[in-house]
C-alpha cells in the first residue's frame, strides 16, 4: 500500500555546511542501495527529511530491507503522500489510511499528530488533530484516543504536499559513508575484521580493503570467501576496492630468518607496512583493523604497541574492548559470520608456533628484523607492484 519511505536522521549538532555534506552524503549512499533494489525509485531531500518515492512496482520489504543498511537513517516511514490538499479529501484518507494499516485494531489506542508547515492552511494543527481524531472514531470501530500514552502515534503532515505516515522503523544510525574521509581495513577472513570494517563505517568512514594471502598455502577458496565478506560489508558501504597481496615470500623470509616465536608479530609488522603504503597512495587516513585485546597473543598490549610501532597513520581499531561473544553477535546481525566460519586456512594459521610471544619487545622485534636485511623491502616491492585488485559490490 505504500509507495514512498520518508527517512528522518534527526543528528541535531549539524549545522550549516556540515547539514549540506551529510544530507547529500545520505541522499548518494541511498541511491546507491536502492539501484540494487528491483524497480524505480527516486530520492530526494527537502527540509531535513530524506524522501524515497517509487516510480514503479517493487518489492516492499526488499526496499526496506535496502533502507535498513544505510548509515545516517535513524528511523525510517512508510508514507502516503498527497498533492490534493482539500480538507474533506485528506480526512477520507487518513481514516482509509487508518483502517488498512491497522485491520486488527480491537481497542488500538492512537492520537494524532498534525504539523502545519505552510501557515496559511486553513486549519491550525490543533483543529485539525481533532477533527482527524473524530472522524476516525466516528468511522472505524475498535480504536481509542489515548492522549498520553497512545499505542499508535499518526502523523498529517502539511507542507508543500501532505505526508501521512504511523508506521517507525528503526534505521542504522550512525553517519552516512563518505562523510569522514577514507581507511584502509585489514581485511582477513575471520570473524573479526568485517565487523570491524563495518562498525567503521558507520561512522561515516569510507573503506577500501587489503588481503594478504600466501598461495599455495592458502587457497583460491580462501581468497574468495575475503572477496564474498567484502561483498556483504559493501551492502552497508557501497562498493569496496580490496587490494589482494601476495604474502608468500614475505611469510616464508620471515619463518627461515626470524625466530619462530616472533614470526607473527613480524609478519603483522609487514602487513601494517604495506597496508599503510598503499592506504597513502589513496588517500586513506587510517588504518582499521579487528584485533581485540587480548583475543590471541598478537592481540596483547605488548604485542598491539609492536604492530603500532611501524605506522606513522593512526591506527583504528572498533573491536578493541569488545568480547567474542558481542563480535559474533554483531556478525551474525549483519550477515558475515557464516562467511566467515567457513573453514578455509588463514595466511596466518599455516606458519604460526606453538606458543608465540606474548610480551614482545618492540626494541627487540626491530633488532631481529634486521635479519631479513635488503631482500625484504624488494619483496615488499614486488607484492605491491603485483597487487590484484577487485572491486566488491
Ligand atoms: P579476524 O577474525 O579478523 O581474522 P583474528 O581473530 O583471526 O581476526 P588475527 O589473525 O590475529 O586475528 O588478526 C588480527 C587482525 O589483523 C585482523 O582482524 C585483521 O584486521 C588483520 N589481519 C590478519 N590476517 C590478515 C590477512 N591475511 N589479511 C589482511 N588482514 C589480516
Ligand atoms: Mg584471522
């Protein structure tokens, strides 16, 4: 029955031009999802509202489904919207509106909400809620007015078209992608980063992706389930532009030159390295990554102020403090995580001692890297230079 969603963002510190930056930043990132969405739409901002009308038949649940996904939508509307602005009529329809939004409605209790934003309508919003409130329990059985508490809150909007509306629906929250600069996420395919990539964005951080991989240790099915999670975190950011490294050699200079139970904190060191290079060339601001403190022995603080020593970008990191058990519910709510169980070797899990550090030192870590001496940096050449790129949608 509806054929228009209205999207309120309601984020109250915006002023000036950042209100024009985050509106137009949402305006494209909704138009970004609904293109997936079968059928035509079109989206427009007016008066700090956000407006999606179709042009033609769709799915109603794929579009609000698609609508839930954005960043900066905190509630979303289902809306019936009127060019007639005649009295008589609109009061005929929002008791029709009525009675088709709410058929099981036995003792419903509601109250009417009319906002006036063209001064010269003819009725004031007080006169109006009253004679809507009337008409609807002349006309339909089974609601009640309940001024304090109502069950049901309808909306009668009168601006430059009238806007009937009743039903909220939550949206993400958060600010639209795009409106604070760009980062580099370390995207590996655990159950981690994807969630740390989206809790980044939605903030508002634009994401590009780098996967190290170590073929033929690693698989191409490995490869592919890091492409398929960036596919369902672009869902949430619009199209991701992951880098692909290969990792082998560097990996294998490492386990023959370094020792063994450092071997991971130093191939962390490499992967910040390149990750930063290449976040530099595009502009990134920072580098993201899913470590949490404490998870597994490169996630120590120890080890955390390792991996930091080598970046000169700060370094985001959205899981920090949180639990496994409040990671795999935020995954399994945006839809990674049976990606990411997927059984497939990490780059990182075929090399790994049976008891790594847990403390390192960065002065000592610095020390025994020396040990890779010149042949290191040109691998890290060679990778980069070598880099696959695909871009997931
Ligand atoms: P995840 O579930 O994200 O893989 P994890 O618990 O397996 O994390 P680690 O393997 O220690 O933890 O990796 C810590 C972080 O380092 C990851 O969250 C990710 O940001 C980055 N990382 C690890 N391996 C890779 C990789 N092969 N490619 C890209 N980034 C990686
Ligand atoms: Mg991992």
């Amino acid at each position: 029955m509806f054929q228009a969603f209205l999207l309120k963002y309601g984020e109250i510190f915006l002023k000036g031009k950042n209100r024009y930056i985050f509106e137009d930043a949402l305006v494209h990132q909704v138009r970004l999802a609904m293109d997936k969405v079968d059928g035509e739409f079109e989206v427009h901002k007016n008066l700090g509202r956000v407006y999606v009308e179709a042009k033609s038949d769709f799915d109603y649940d794929e579009a609000l489904s698609a609508l839930k996904k954005v960043f900066g939508v905190l509630t979303i509307c289902p809306v019936k919207i009127y060019e007639n602005d005649d009295f008589e009529f609109l009061k005929k329809e929002v008791v029709e509106y009525m009675d088709e939004t709410y058929p099981d409605r036995d003792g419903l209790t509601f109250k009417v909400f009319c906002k006036r934003a063209r001064k010269n309508y003819p009725l004031n919003s007080m006169e109006m809620n009253m004679a809507f409130g009337e008409a609807i329990i002349m006309n339909l059985d089974g609601f009640k007015v309940d001024v304090h508490k109502p069950e049901v809150e309808l909306h009668v909007e009168i601006r430059e078209r009238i806007y009937v509306y009743s039903i909220l629906i939550p949206g993400p929250g958060g600010m639209p992608v795009g409106t604070a600069g760009k980062a580099m996420v370390l995207l590996s395919g655990g159950l981690d980063s994807p969630v740390a990539a989206y809790r980044i964005a939605k903030r508002g951080v634009e994401i590009e992706a780098v996967y190290f991989h170590a073929p033929p240790y690693t698989s191409e099915r490995a490869k592919q389930k890091v492409v398929d999670l960036a596919s369902i975190v672009s869902k949430f950011t619009g199209p991701v532009k992951l880098h692909i490294i290969n990792f082998t050699d560097i990996q294998m200079s490492i386990y023959e030159k370094c020792p063994p139970d450092e071997l991971t904190v130093i191939m962390r060191r490499y992967m910040m390295r390149i990750a930063q290079t290449i976040a530099e060339e595009d502009g990134c601001l920072g580098l993201v990554t899913g470590e949490s403190i404490g998870q597994v022995a490169s996630q120590t603080m120890y080890s955390l102020a390792c991996t930091d020593d080598v970046c000169n970008m700060p370094v985001y990191r959205p899981l920090i403090a949180m639990d496994k058990v409040e990671i795999i519910d935020i995954a399994e709510e945006i839809g990674t995580y049976e990606t990411s169980i997927l059984p497939f070797e990490d780059c990182c899990t075929i090399f790994v001692a049976k008891h790594p550090v847990t403390k390192p030192k960065v002065s000592v870590i610095a020390h025994h890297e020396e040990r890779l001496g010149e042949e290191i940096n040109e691998m890290v050449k060679k990778a980069l230079e070598e880099r696959e790129i695909v871009i997931a949608r």
